[in-house]
C-alpha cells in the first residue's frame, strides 16, 4: 500500500524549475529524487565547459604546433569533461551539508536527501546559464571567463572580479534557494531569506578575494 502511494506521487521535474519551481518544491519535499536529476545537470555542465575548452585563443594554442596544440586540447577535454562532472556533485553535496547544520538549528525536520534533491534541481538553473554563456562568446568572442548575464559582461569589462559575482543566473539560485528551504525544509521566510541571500553575498565575497589576490600577482 505504502509503495502504491509513493508511486502515486508526482516526480520533481528539472524543466520545471523554470516556470513552476514551488510546485517541483512540493514534490521534492515528497518524493525526493536525486540520480537522474543529478546526472542529467552534470551533462550540461560538460557540454557548456567543453565549448570552452575548444577556444584556441583561451587555451593559449596560438603559436603552438599542430601535435602540441592537439595534445593541449585533448588534455583540456579530459580535464574539463571531468571537473563539468564533479561540480555539481561537490557543490550539492557541500551546500545541503551546510543547508543541513543551519535547518537543524532552525527546528526543521528535513532530510538530508531531500536538501539533495533541492540542490540538484536548482542547479539547473546554472547549468542553463553555463551552457547559454558558453554558446554566446563561441559566437560573440570575448573572455568566456566572464558571463555575458553579468553586470561584468554588460560593462564589457576585462576581468570578472565582483561584477561577475552579480550575474542573472546566480541571483536566480539565490531566490530559489529562499523558496526551496521554504517548501521543503519549512523554514519562516526569515531564516530562508538569511540563509540564501548569506551564500550570496559568501560569493561575492570571494570574487573579490580572487581580485584582490589576481592584482596582487599581476594578473
């Protein structure tokens, strides 16, 4: 009977979390998944690094030879193929660690798997955002290092220091993260609200360690 209701019960979608993520929330809240949802963002992260690594011109193979530039964009396959598949399962894993310590003090009574579960399909957001990023400077040029969806990007500037940190796709995590550890961890708006908007500002604060640290060395 119990396995009946749990096969009655919506799965979350990842499409959705574009036009009906409270809903996608509910449902997570109720049937977590995790697997699927998690392999199929970490696909699109591949795809959108793997357009990066095919830029000869931020893979520095100008004035390379034909088998050294091979070798280089081989390596850079490799390398970027796995990191588009570890992103999204460290920063998932991490972020409902810490999502996790912060519910608890809250009084929540949310599970580690469905935080998961949360995580990942929000994460579909950056994903869009990485691979809508990555296709536009394949064909606009420019420093696929900076978000075109930043106010980096908008300002045409050189390097993404705190500018970048302010981008269209990240401010949408934020706001769903809010609603997520509203319907799914039941959390007051205060404490959703607090916490998001905190790993928000957490992420700026590095873009400006990672300036100050950039012009320190010359970068």
């Amino acid at each position: 009977m119990e396995q009946e209701m749990k096969s009655k019960i919506e799965k979350p979608s990842l499409i959705g979390m574009f036009w009906s993520p409270g809903e996608q929330f509910d449902r997570i809240r109720k049937n977590p998944k995790i697997w699927v949802p998690l392999i199929l963002v970490s696909v699109l992260y591949v795809i959108g690094m793997m357009t990066l690594s095919m830029d000869a011109s931020y893979l520095g193979l100008d004035g390379m030879s034909e088998e050294e530039a091979a070798m280089v964009l081989a390596f850079s396959k490799i390398t970027v193929a796995i990191t588009g598949i570890l992103t999204p399962v460290f920063v998932v894993l991490i972020s409902s660690a810490i999502y996790m310590i912060f519910t608890k003090i809250a009084g929540s009574d949310v599970t580690f798997k469905q935080l998961f579960s949360m995580n990942t399909h929000i994460m579909i957001i950056g994903a869009a955002g990485l691979l809508l990023n990555m296709l536009l400077r394949a064909v606009i040029g420019g420093n696929p290092e900076i978000f075109i969806t930043s106010l980096a990007g908008l300002m045409n500037s050189d390097k993404p220091g705190v500018l970048g940190a302010i981008e269209v796709f990240s401010i949408w995590q934020s706001i769903l993260t809010a609603i997520g550890l509203q319907r799914v961890a039941g959390l007051s708006k205060g404490w959703a609200w607090g916490i998001a908007i905190a790993f928000f500002l957490i992420g700026i604060g590095f873009a400006i360690i990672g300036a100050m640290f950039s012009n320190t060395m010359g970068v």
